[in-house]
C-alpha cells in the first residue's frame, strides 16, 4: 500500500485505476477535503524495451515495473475537483480514486 501524505505536503495526485497510474498535478488547495487537479503529460522512457514472453492475454511483460517517465505540465487539460471521502479516499465526480503524493508519478500495466 502506498503511503498517504498530508494535504500541506502533497503537490501531486495520482489517479489508480485497477492497475494503471495516471499523474495528476494538484492547482489549488480549495479546502482540507476539495482540490483541484489537472492532468500531465507523461512520456515513457524510449530505452524502455518490453521483455515479453508468452503466456497471458497477449503476452508475459517480465520488466513491467522497470517503466519510467518524464513528467511535464499542461495547462490546457482542463482541472477537475477531487474530494475526500468519509471513508478517507480522495475521488472526482465520477468515483475515480487518487491518492496524494509530493511527485507524479505514471504507470502501464502492460499485462492486461
């Protein structure tokens, strides 16, 4: 599990969905339970090369969790709110679920 920061130290939200990982940059801090986030760009690695072996649905990627990004801005994503939950999950309108972060961070689960 990953361990959650506080709200004064977060500067990023990430978005988990099932296995995926989208980043998001926080733009403003409306209260403790409401921010708003807007979605970066994230460009994977080019001297990332799969290791795919059979098996799967399509395959077997063996250095999955060797990916890695650059991160940049862009303000023309438009910015969503995410709130807190009163089970304590950070969510957007439509249930997607984040968890607070001080850096972006990306991920493809190439297995599915």
């Amino acid at each position: 599990m990953i361990k959650e920061i506080t709200v004064e130290e977060a500067t990023h939200a990430n978005q988990y969905g099932y296995s995926d990982v989208n980043p998001y940059e926080i733009v403003k801090k409306n209260t403790p339970r409401k921010m708003m986030v807007r979605e970066m760009v994230a460009e994977l690695d080019s001297s990332f090369v799969p290791d795919v072996s059979v098996g799967g649905f399509v395959g077997h990627f063996k250095n999955n969790h060797e990916q890695s990004y650059s991160y940049k801005s862009n303000p023309s994503h438009p910015e969503i709110a995410i709130r807190l939950d009163k089970k304590g999950n950070w969510k957007d309108k439509w249930g997607n679920k984040y968890n607070l972060s001080n850096k972006p961070h990306k991920f493809h689960d190439y297995n599915f």
